[in-house]
C-alpha cells in the first residue's frame, strides 16, 4: 500500500477502503509519512469529498489512535454534548450538573479557549482551586458518587487529529465537511461517550456562518454516530449574538449559576433545557423531550440542579461557597459603560466583534499557551430586537488593564446596529437533526 495511490484514488473521486484510511493515518501520526503527501490527500478530500462510510472510518482512525476513555465501569447510559463553538456559550457549566441532577451520569471532557470563542475549562478554572486535571480513576470515581465531572482533555486523546488539524490550518483545507465532521466525532468517541448531543453554532460569531452549511455539518456528524453505533442528535442554534449576557470566564461563571438558581438569562436557559431533554432522551431516562424538558425545568426550579452544582465544584477541589457568594470568584477592577448612540432597536449584535474585543482585552488567547484574565469581559444589556434611548446603557466591559479601553469601546459601540425599525426575531433553535 502507497500514499500515492490513496491521493491518486481520491483525488479522481473514488471511495476510499477503510484500510486504506486506517493506514494512511496511522502512518501519518507515527511519522512515516511527510506532511506533502497527507497535505495532498487532505486537498483532494476537500474538492472530492468522503461519503458516511468513509468519513465514519476516518474519524475512528483517528479516535484509535490514541487513548480511548473506557467508561464501562460507570453505570447507565453516558451522554455527552459538543459546541462547534461560539461567544457567550455556557452551556456546559449548566447543562452537566442539570443533567447529572436528573439521574444522567454526565463524563465531560472539554478544551480550552483559542481565539473568539471561550473554552469550558477556563471558564471552571475561574474557580479558585477548581482542579481540572483528573487521573482517570478520579474521574470515574466522581461519577460514580455524585454523577457528573468535567476534565481536560489528555495529551494523547486523539493525536491523529491534533496533527492532521494543524496540518489542515496551513494548508487551506480547514473548510472541509468530512474532515470537520471526523476531526469533532473522534474526539466524542475517544472520549467513551454512548451517545452525543452536538450544538452546531450557525452565525456572525460561529465558525459556520451559513444555515446550510451547518445543516450538512449537522447530517454528517450524525451519519457518523450511525455507522460507528452511537446515537447522536445535532441542533442547530442561532450565534448571530451571544448568547446570554455575559462573555468573559468569571462572567460567564457568574451567568451560569444565576440560571442554576433559576434566574439568569432566557436563552441560556431555555437552550440548556433543550440540550439537557435531548440528552435525557437519548440516555433512555425519559420516554421523549417533552418529558425530559419537564424534568429539568422542575430541577432547576427546585434547587436540585443547583446542589448538584456545589457537589460537582467541590469534588473538585473548589469552595462551594461561591455558589453561595458570587463575589468571591474574580471580579475585574474597572468597569466601563458602552452607551447607546441614538434612539430605536437593536436590530443586530456582532457576536465576533464581542468575542475579539474581550480577548483583545486579555479574556482569550491567540495562541493556547497565552495566559488570560479570568476576570475580564463584557456584559451586554441590551440583545437584538429591545428598544434603546440614545445615550442608555446598552453593555458593561469590565477590565483590569487600561491600555486597551478606548480600543475596546469603539469596537463594543460598532458591534451593536440600531435602526429605526423593530427587527423580525430569530428562532434561538433552527433544526434538529436526528
């Protein structure tokens, strides 16, 4: 077998063998074979395309080239859930003790922020103590007791993907569905889940900016679940603005126990509950949504998701009190109001915009070894279709260093449009796809 003739069969539009697959990448990730033949291959899939069978194939590749989390000795169905990515996105601070509170065990692995977007783990390690780093018999212990933890991911999960992604980043073949689809996919997998909820973002402040595209995005990930035996449902969400209120790792934080106490903003809430049901759903714990949404309503409006919390943080080796008193997680030194420059409606938020300005300001990275500012953000207080009067606050950006405030405020004043006219609104959830 030669990694010319896999580039050559592919490049003229044939189906690929899953030996064939299975070799090149296996090959590639031990060294064997250079970055211009794998850099072709990935340019030839990027015209020609891989059908389910194919792209199923490569994403377990590349699943089984590294470690494979086995999840056996944890009882139940085990669920999880992926974002493609988006600015404001909390989901998972709620959505993993809300789903664990249901009697779900929920084992979470999860990355950290890179460029516009935030990373989940970030986000925690706005906790003071919170550890991050769990041995696997830690991580299976927690689940076991309580029914929820969340980790970062290990060095060896997944390598073929490590390295073909940065192979993808130079080579101008990121925008693939096949290679997008199995890059997520065999992170899912590796990560010993039996079923995936994936919440493709579609707008300005998502990687997928079309409907149509994420809808194919969205088919092939959940072609994959079929072939490879997990049962997998995309839902597809509107990212044309943050969702909630607040962007920014303390902020966010801060956010999402709000909403665990039954508070917090409408969208974040009710996108957490459709996630959460879908989750139910799969994990055989409810009969159909409707039932599963029901549930998690009434546990977060009992206080039980919020407990669940607490257990979930202290496992952890964080203070529970802060649940308690949110003033003892970071709070950023200045804060700056963004007014409105004239009268009439939000008609759009550039949630991209959002998300630069708060990593300009030190709330992200640009490359994954950047430190950031736990406490830094911005709070929006107006969202797309409210009413505003020139000169009414309409966002809070919160910062530690100055240098960057007059940048930061002109940028957060262009992200908002305000028109005369009332804007039609957007559904939060654009399909579902199962």
């Amino acid at each position: 077998m030669r990694p010319y003739d896999i580039i050559y069969k592919k490049r003229e539009g044939q189906k690929l063998s899953p030996e064939e697959i299975r070799y090149l990448i296996n090959e590639y990730t031990a060294g064997k074979i250079p970055d211009y033949q794998v850099s072709a291959w990935a340019m030839a899939v990027f015209f020609q395309g891989m059908d389910a069978e194919e792209t199923a194939d490569l994403t377990m590749a590349m699943a089984e080239s590294g470690d494979i989390l086995d999840l056996s000795e944890i009882e139940g169905i085990k669920v999880d859930k992926h974002s493609t990515g988006g600015v404001g996105d909390t989901t998972t601070l709620v959505l993993a003790p809300l789903v664990a509170s249901a009697g779900v065990p929920v084992a979470k692995l999860s990355g950290r922020g890179l460029g516009h977007t935030g990373g989940t783990i970030d986000k925690l390690e706005s906790i003071p103590g919170f550890k991050t780093s769990l041995s696997r018999e830690e991580f299976i212990n927690n689940i076991n007791n309580i029914g929820v933890a969340v980790a970062g991911q290990t060095a060896n999960l997944t390598p073929a993907d490590k390295k073909l992604y940065g192979l993808r980043d130079v080579t101008a073949t990121i925008e693939s569905i096949p290679l997008i689809a199995s890059s997520i996919m065999s992170k899912k997998i590796a990560g010993g889940a039996d079923g995936i909820v994936l919440d493709v973002k579609v707008g300005n402040g998502a990687f997928m900016k079309g409907i149509d595209e994420a809808r194919s995005l969205g088919k092939a990930m959940v072609a994959i679940g079929h072939e490879v035996g997990r049962e997998t449902i995309a839902v597809l969400t509107n990212m044309d603005q943050p969702l909630g209120q607040a962007v920014g790792n303390s902020l966010e934080l801060k956010e999402a126990i709000q909403t665990l106490r039954g508070k917090g903003p409408n969208d974040l809430r009710e996108l957490s509950l459709i996630l959460g049901a879908n989750m139910l759903t799969i994990a055989k714990r409810v009969d159909n949504f409707n039932e599963g949404y029901s549930l998690l309503s009434e546990n977060l409006s009992s206080g039980k998701a919020l407990c669940q919390f607490k257990k979930f943080i202290g496992r952890q080796g964080a203070d529970p009190a802060v649940v308690d008193d949110l003033e003892l997680l970071p709070e950023a030194e200045n804060v700056i109001e963004i007014k409105s420059r004239s009268d009439g409606f939000i008609n759009s938020i550039n949630a991209c915009e959002i998300g630069l300005t708060v990593m300009m300001i030190g709330g992200g990275r640009v490359v994954k070894d950047n430190a950031i500012d736990p406490a830094v953000g911005v709070v929006l207080l107006k969202k797309n279709g409210e009413e505003v009067l020139k000169g009414e606050t309409i966002a809070e950006l919160y910062l530690n260093d100055l240098s960057h405030q007059q940048e930061a405020v002109k940028r957060l004043e262009k992200a908002f449009v305000i028109t005369d006219e009332e804007p039609s609104k957007k559904d939060l959830v654009i399909d579902i796809i199962k």
